[in-house]
C-alpha cells in the first residue's frame, strides 16, 4: 500500500466529484464512501496533500470534509499525526441501514395516502426504465433512475424534515459503489414492485412494510459483500492489534 492510505482507491473521473454541492462535501462523499467500502484501511492515516493531488482539489476542501467525516465518527484526528480511519464493523452497516429503512418506510407510509395516481403511474415508467439499463448491466443508470424512484416517494410525503433526516443517512450508501455487490441491481428491480402495489392500494401499512424491507434488504447485500472483502475482518484485526 501506498504512504497516502489510498492505496487500493482508485484516481476518481471528474464525474465522480461533480454535481451542485460544496467541493468540500463532495470530497467528504467520496472519502466516506472508501472508507465504507474498505478501500481506505481501517486505522490508516489519510494524508491531506495526497488526497487533493488524487482529487485534483487544494488542501483546503480537503481538510474541511476531513473535519466533516471527524465529527460523524468515520476518522479521528491524532494531534501531530493526522486524521486516522476509525474501523468499520458490520453492526456499523447494519445500524445504519436500519435507521434508513425506519424513516423511509414512514416516508412511504405517508406518501401512500396522498400520491396522485399519475405519479404512481409515472414512477412505473421509470422502473421500467431501470429494468431495461439493467438487462443492458448500466448499473449507473439502474442507479440513477432508483434514485429517481425514491426521490418521487420522499417528496409525495411532505416531510421535509424526515426527507432531511433521511438525507443524512444515504450519504453514507457507497452509490458509486453500486454495480460492484452482488444483488444489488436484482434488489432494485424485484423489490419495488411491492412498494408500487402498496402506493396503489393506498395502503401505508403495506407501503411502510415493503419500503422498510427493501432497504433492509439492500443493506444486508452490502453487508455481505463488505463480510466477504473481507473489510470487518481488518478493522477487529486492527483494534485487537491497537
């Protein structure tokens, strides 16, 4: 591995730091998302400078998503050393995508009682769409449309605070990560179409049920991956180590 700590991350295509947040925020998203998926090892210091010269940013976005990550609990600041990689565990996914599931099956609850039948129709069309990118293996475009998916349901809903809330917690799921764990695609093209029957139904019990399983279910995927990689093996291999 290299000095940086960034040894298995690969340089990023500009795409990847694109979009309308803050600089700082989008290299915050794309450390956490190493760091989520094991690419930065567990208890390894990320070097600054190294960072903005693989990112092709100054050193200042850099520390302020560092700062940003600190005050989640993804790394810790060592006086005199650096910013360190605090260990992943699997309970740390696992906690992660049951809070997700908790509110966006409440968002799906709500929106169930209150979305237009042409939004549920048009949500249709672009599951439609997804499965089509999916048979072609276009997993950034399946990923793109889910997340149009779920955007449409979170906003029928009408609680932008929940929506806020629920907001924090997909910074964390690795999307540019998306096509590398098995299920994941298969997740998202089978598992809305209960969601979708529940929309219809004007149903909230059944909405909440299968939007909290569907999350539920994409975050065991990933855990499983992650076990597989062997990522958790690492980190209590470093804290027995510490």
């Amino acid at each position: 591995m290299s000095d940086d700590g960034l040894g298995r991350l690969a340089r990023p295509a500009a795409a990847r730091l694109g979009g309308t947040q803050q600089l700082s925020d989008r290299v915050a998203a794309y450390l956490r998302e190493a760091i989520m998926v094991g690419e930065l090892e567990p208890s390894s210091f990320i070097r600054m400078e190294h960072v903005a010269s693989r990112l092709g940013v100054s050193a200042t976005p850099v520390r302020e998503a560092l700062m940003i990550l600190h005050s989640e609990g993804a790394v810790r600041w060592e006086p005199r050393r650096g910013f360190r990689v605090v260990p992943l565990d699997r309970q740390d996914v696992d906690d992660l995508f049951a809070v997700q599931a908790y509110i966006a099956g409440e968002l799906a609850a709500r929106a169930a009682q209150i979305l237009p039948a042409e939004e549920t129709a048009g949500i249709r069309g672009v599951q439609a769409e997804l499965e089509a990118a999916a048979a072609r293996g276009e997993a950034a475009r399946v990923d793109e449309l889910n997340h149009e998916i779920h955007r449409t349901i979170n906003r029928a809903a009408g609680a932008h605070r929940l929506t806020s809330m629920l907001n924090l917690f997909v910074h964390y799921v690795p999307r540019n990560y998306y096509g590398q764990v098995p299920g994941w695609s298969d997740a998202t093209t089978h598992d809305h179409e209960a969601i979708f029957a529940a929309l219809e139904a004007r149903d909230p019990d059944a909405a909440r049920a299968a939007m909290t399983e569907h999350i539920r279910h994409i975050g065991r995927l990933l855990s499983e991956h992650l076990q597989g990689k062997g990522v958790f093996d690492r980190g209590r291999a470093v804290e027995r180590a510490g």
